[in-house]
C-alpha cells in the first residue's frame, strides 16, 4: 500500500505526520518535492535517513516521543 500512495503523492508539498504511530518512514524518499515535514510526536527515535534525500526540504519539526 505505501508503494501506491507514493505514486499518488508524489507532488506533495507538505506532510504532517504529527501524533501518529508509524514507525517507518521509507516512502519518505519518493516524496522529491516535500518542503515541510512534521515528524512531531511519532514513534521514531531518531530522523529517518530519508529525510537526508529530500533537496527541497525547508522545515522539519523536532521529534519527540508520544507518551
């Protein structure tokens, strides 16, 4: 399923994923337009090496972990 939203979503611009639970973020790197990225409250513990792809990138929101 992340393999078809990514075609879909391809000009995306912004993403917020705040508060949620997903735990991996590899579709991140087909998301070549994304400015805006919020990462905030997620389950991650550290960025994701995707993020490092991503050129267009303008503003990542801290993480920090959901209680």
């Amino acid at each position: 399923m992340i393999y078809y939203l990514n075609l879909e979503l391809i000009n995306l611009e912004e993403l917020y994923l705040r508060n949620n639970e997903l735990q991996s973020f590899s579709f991140l790197a087909s998301l070549t337009k994304l400015k805006i990225l919020d990462l905030f409250s997620t389950k991650i513990q550290k960025i994701p090496t995707e993020v490092f792809q991503l050129k267009q990138l303008v503003l990542l929101r801290p993480l920090e972990k959901m209680d």
